[in-house]
C-alpha cells in the first residue's frame, strides 16, 4: 500500500492509497502519509510542497509531499509523518474491520456465521461431566479464508415457530445427534449452539436477557445474533447457524458444514501488520491479560502486541489449581503457541516487569530489556500474603496461586501426611476437600467462628462448617497458629496454635489472603492506593494517559455497586477488564464497565455461586439450607440486595446476575411474594 524513500538532505515520501475511510460526499479530504483530517493549506505549511490526486470524485486526498526543508528540519519531519500515517492505518484497519462486522450482523439471519475461524477442543464438552470437568482447554486450528467452506447442510426442521413462545429458548435435535439452541425475541428467531463454551453448561437453562443468553451455572453471556461472548468465564464465542420459517410455520435450520461438530468459535481476529509500528505492552498473562490480547485483534489492532507473563505457561485456567492437582498444564492452557504465533502476539514467558518510567512510556523487564509503549494495560495480579508467624519461612510451608504451586503440593503429598490449612477462604477450602481423601489428615484452622461469614454470613458459615466435618475434614475455628516448628532438615513438623495446642504437620498451606502485585510501580508516576491496588475510571483508564489497569489490581467502578470503586478478585470479573481496557485502549469505541461480579466454586460437590458486590447487614434464605438447596439474598441497611448466594438453585444466580446488569434493581418488597419466591426474576429485561 505504502511505498518510501528517505533521502538525508530532504524528505520526498510518496505513496499511493484508495482510502476506505468513511468520507462524506462533497467534502475535500486530504490525506497526508494517510492522515484524513489535515488541510491543504496545513500541509503545504508543515511539509513544504504537497500534491494532491483527485480520487473518487470530489474526494481528494494528498498522496505526497516533497520537504524543501534544510536537514536540521528533517528528523523532525519524518517524525511527523511517521505518526500521521500510524495513526491513519489503524483508523483506516478499523474501518474495515468494523464494516465487515456490520456485515456479518445485517446477514446473520440468512447467513448464520459468517467467516468464522473453526476451534475444535481436545477435550470434547460432555454434557454429563460435571462442572469442574476439564473442559477449557482445546487446539486452536485457523483455516484461511480460501480454505473454508461456505457450503450449508440441507434444511433441517427442528420446531414450529409456535413451540417457542416470544422472549423464550428451546433446545431441539440437529444433525448427527447434534443440539441447537433456539431463541425468540421481538419475533426474530435466532439459532445459536446449546452450550456454554466455559464449562459446557446446557444454555437452554440459562437465563434470556435483551439480546443475550447467559450460562446458567457461571454467567457467561453469547450474543444471540451472532454467538459471540460478552461476558466471561471463558474465552471463545458460540456457533451460530442460518433460520428460515416456512410458509406453514415450521422452522428450519442450517449450519456449515464445518460447524457441525464445534462447540465453540473463535472471533474474526485480524493479523500482525509490521507496517504499523504502535506498541501495545500487555503486563501479566493471567485472566486479564489473555483476553485483552485476543479482544485487541478482534477489535482491528494490527499494531505490536507483546504480553509479559511470569510465569512460564500461556494463559491457562488459574481457577483449577486449587481444586485439582492431577491436572497437566496442558490440558488448562486456553491456547497453544500456534495461536499467539499466528496472530502476531509476542509472549514473554517467565518475564516480569521491574520498573516502569510512565513520562517515557519505558517498561524494564527482569531478563535485562526494555520496551518503549505506545499503550499498555498492567494486570500483575496478586501475590499471597504470608502473615508474621516464626517459622514461616520453613520448607513445606506453601500458598498456592499458580499452577506451580498446586504441582508442588501434588510433589509433597502422600497417604502419610498430616496437612494443615491455614484460613478458611475459598482457597483453604478447595485445596482441603481436593486432598482429604489423599492424605493421613487436614486440619483447617480458621480465626472466625465459621468459613465464609464475610462472603455468606454465619448461618451459611455454620452449614458449611459441617459440610467439611462430615466429609472428615478437621475443622479448628476462632483460633490461629502462632509458631511454626521445623526439624533439622528445616521442613515444617508441627504447628503450634493459639490455645497452645499443637499439631503434626507436613504440610501447611497458607490460605491467609492476597495483596497487588504493584510494588515494581513504585516511582512510575501512577497512584498507588496504600492497599496497592490504583484507581481506573470508567474506561480502566488509570491517571497516566496511556496506562489501563485491570484484574486484581484495579480499584475500578463496579455497576452493580453504583459505580462504586473497588477492588475485586474474581477471575471472571478479570476477564471483563480485558475486555474492556482492549477496546478503550485501541480506541476503535469507547465502552465503559459494566462490571457485575460473578464468584463460583464447588465443595464436596456442591455448587456455590455468588453474584453482586457490597456490605450487607441481614441475610434471607430461601428454600433448604439444611439440604444445600438455597438461595441468600444479602440486603445492606437501605433494604436494597446487594448480592445473591445459591447452592443447588441454579439458574437464579445469574439471573440476579443478568438483573444487575440491566441496570435494574433487588429490594426486600420484592422477595415478600411467598407464592412464588422468584417472582422477581420477571424484573429482567428480555426486550
């Protein structure tokens, strides 16, 4: 497209471009180095000479200039015109990205997917596996565009357009034993695949929002036009498929023939152009950080995008690590090298940033580079808090965040051992019911009178501390450890608790909360909260221009909480900040949070899901707490709900869910209807 020579004395840069930008009929547009918004006049000024080509009609654009300035001028005008034509191909690279979405959106109906890229997993989704099966990972397989086949099965009838009623959703046979998913709204019937692309929960269950669907069991949610996610858990979007309506009101469907046996799909991503020299640095390949790189080449960068991990895997399903630890890496990476190759996506591994200079845009990194940034977007995570206990620092005392971690307990376990856990977080509880049946004994120590009080209140607490009583799980509460004792090979033998009692140990897992990983910030010109953590706006914009924040490390607002800034732990909710700090960084269109957070864990194979954010002073309980089939509402002093708990109750967690992020609104007069205790899911929007 581009063609250049520079000569030392003076500048002459010719090239020849059709602009796709959107011009209007009738207005002179010139274009310097493809920059669409200067003036003749300015151009003359800043340039020297310019010369125009009439394209298009009465459209014009400036297709080069010739510098008769003296070399002192030069650099300086290279350095102008550099800019101007970066900033222009990424304007113009949105534009025909943007226009072939639209296009796919307006032929949805008669077309289904269109150009979609194919994603077929190595672990099929069961529908009989249960939640926590292993089912995120998969190998990516692009096809290029001469290679894949716009060639549809023969019409299938699943329904009459009267089996579904407006605003509803149905699951119906397909091909080869094969599901669909169909949805009306507005009249409009819409065919997407059954499940959810996270864990392979049936969608059909879920919940129907205006012009979503979302996953009953983790609240993920799928465009109903066009498949693809708009909320996580998960990374990749649905298949869709083509609808027709016969005369006589039965509905036939359609599906490439390729898409037959996917259950996911990969968004049109676009490719690394070495033309467009922007930089976007990516800190932190966990949740947040694999999403914001994909959503920038879904959006159109086509500019450098490098992602700095420390650790040594691709991006993977951190959520697993502390619930299983027979998992390989493998199995949990999201994608394969073959992916980020192909997309031009540099990946850093075992990388971390050390120091950043935010005037000079420079990020230092611990293998001795550094990296000069156009953008970057910074979500380092959390690292685990090790309280001041003597004895600490002894082998065998462990946290777990990484899947390091949970490969190094798997490493220090056997059917001898006597583990303790300290705390009674998610964390100390997932990893004490994935090893009670592999170990001599676990203890759980916790400070208060029950687990999970401050997320569930204490009469969820107390079911739950006889959950893990009746599952053998030795629970030690309103108590603490307050020495470490080691033997002579410096691993930990015993722990000495508040009371004075001790107990054998061999393993303690410390499960005592996180703190930012911002420390290397320090001196970078952001904001640090003295919790470490650093404010974001709307936008995840931090208070550098060019830097966004997101994920553990984000005070950001939350729109469920009235835009209220907090900082939140949630790997879904970290997910959602890539998201959006991808878009807002590349600044295609502006998007703010809409951030609704959405928590889920499994014990003893009972499903918890949590939903809302905020301080709460009494607790309703719906339905069987004694039978672990539930619903909480947490109701702060105003008799607003804040947040919502299930266990066993699905889909109401992300139906309150779905509620929130409409915008729309929980009190305690709309759980008083005892004729229907859910009346008030008619509050969601689905029009």
């Amino acid at each position: 497209m581009f063609s250049s020579d520079v000569i030392i004395t003076r500048i002459r840069v010719t090239f020849t471009a059709i602009s796709r930008a959107p011009f209007e009929c009738g207005v002179i547009n010139l274009v310097v180095a493809g920059f669409p918004h200067l003036s003749l006049s300015n151009a003359n000024a800043v340039f020297g000479r310019a010369r125009t080509l009439e394209v298009h009609g009465n459209r014009r654009q400036l297709v080069s200039f010739c510098s008769l300035a003296i070399p002192s001028r030069t650099p300086k005008i290279c350095a102008t015109f550099s800019r101007l034509r970066r900033h222009h191909f990424q304007k113009q690279q949105l534009f025909i990205h943007r226009q072939r979405q639209q296009e796919q959106q307006f032929n949805f109906t008669t077309m289904g997917s269109i150009n979609c890229k194919e994603y077929t997993t190595t672990n099929v989704v069961d529908s009989n596996k249960t939640e926590n099966g292993t089912t995120g990972s998969g190998s990516y397989h692009s096809t290029c565009e001469a290679e894949m086949s716009d060639k549809y099965t023969d019409p299938v009838i699943v329904c009459n357009e009267k089996d579904l009623p407006d605003h509803g959703m149905k699951q119906f046979d397909f091909i080869d034993n094969s599901k669909v998913l169909l949805i009306k709204q507005k009249g409009q019937l819409y065919a997407v695949g059954p499940k959810c692309t996270h864990y392979g929960a049936p969608l059909h269950t879920g919940v129907v929002g205006d012009g979503r669907v979302r996953c009953p069991w983790h609240g993920a949610c799928f465009s109903i036009k066009t498949g693809d996610i708009e909320d996580f858990p998960g990374l990749d979007s649905l298949p869709c498929y083509k609808v027709e309506i016969k005369k006589d009101g039965n509905v036939a469907v359609m599906a490439k023939e390729k898409d037959i046996a996917i259950v996911k799909r990969l968004k049109d991503m676009v490719k690394r152009d070495p033309d467009n020299c922007c930089t976007f640095v990516i800190l932190g390949g966990g949740p947040a950080g694999g999403v914001c790189v994909e959503t920038l080449r879904q959006q159109g960068f086509t500019g450098r995008i490098v992602m700095v991990s420390k650790e040594p895997y691709l991006p993977y399903d951190r959520v697993k690590v502390s619930k299983s630890f027979d998992a390989k890496i493998e199995a949990l990476q999201y994608r394969e090298v073959a992916f980020y190759d192909e997309y031009g996506i540099e990946t850093w591994l075992n990388v971390e940033a050390t120091k950043v200079c935010g005037d000079k845009k420079i990020v230092t990194l611990s293998n001795g580079m550094s990296i000069k940034y156009d953008k970057m977007f910074i979500a380092t995570g959390s690292a685990p808090t090790i309280p001041p206990i003597d004895g600490s620092n002894l082998k065998n005392v462990v946290t777990v965040r990484g899947y390091d971690d949970s490969q190094n307990i798997r490493a220090l376990v056997n059917e001898t051992s006597n583990v303790v856990c300290l705390g009674s977080s998610f964390i100390a509880l997932e990893v004490a019911q994935a090893l009670v049946k592999q170990v001599a004994s676990i203890t759980v120590v916790g400070r208060g009178a029950y687990p999970l009080s401050a997320s569930f209140g204490n009469e969820i607490g107390e079911r739950v501390l006889r959950l893990f009583i009746e599952n053998k799980v030795n629970m030690i509460m309103n108590s603490g450890i307050k020495e470490i004792l080691g033997n002579k090979d410096g691993e930990v033998e015993k722990v000495i608790l508040s009371d004075d009692t001790t107990l054998p140990c061999n393993l303690l897992v410390l499960g005592t909360g996180a703190k930012p990983n911002t420390k290397f910030l320090e001196g970078s010109g952001l904001k640090i909260n003295a919790d470490g953590s650093i404010n974001t706006d709307m936008y995840l914009k931090s208070s550098m221009e060019s830097i966004y924040v997101g994920g553990d490390i984000a005070n950001a607002p939350v729109y469920s909480s009235n835009n209220e800034l907090a900082a939140i732990g949630h790997y879904q909710l970290a997910q959602y900040h890539g998201r959006i700090a991808a878009i807002n960084m590349f600044e295609c269109r502006p998007e703010i949070l809409r951030a609704v957070p959405f928590f889920f864990t499994m014990l003893f194979g009972k499903g918890f899901r949590f939903a809302g954010h905020g301080d709460f002073s009494d607790v309703v309980i719906e339905g069987d707490l004694e039978g672990m089939k539930f619903v909480a509402y947490f109701i702060n002093n105003e008799d607003k709900v804040v947040s919502v708990a299930s266990c066993g109750r699905d889909p109401i967690v992300a139906q309150f869910a779905e509620l929130q992020s409409q915008g729309g609104t929980l009190t305690r007069k709309n759980l008083q209807d005892t004729s229907d205790p859910i009346a008030w899911t008619k509050l969601i929007k689905s029009n």
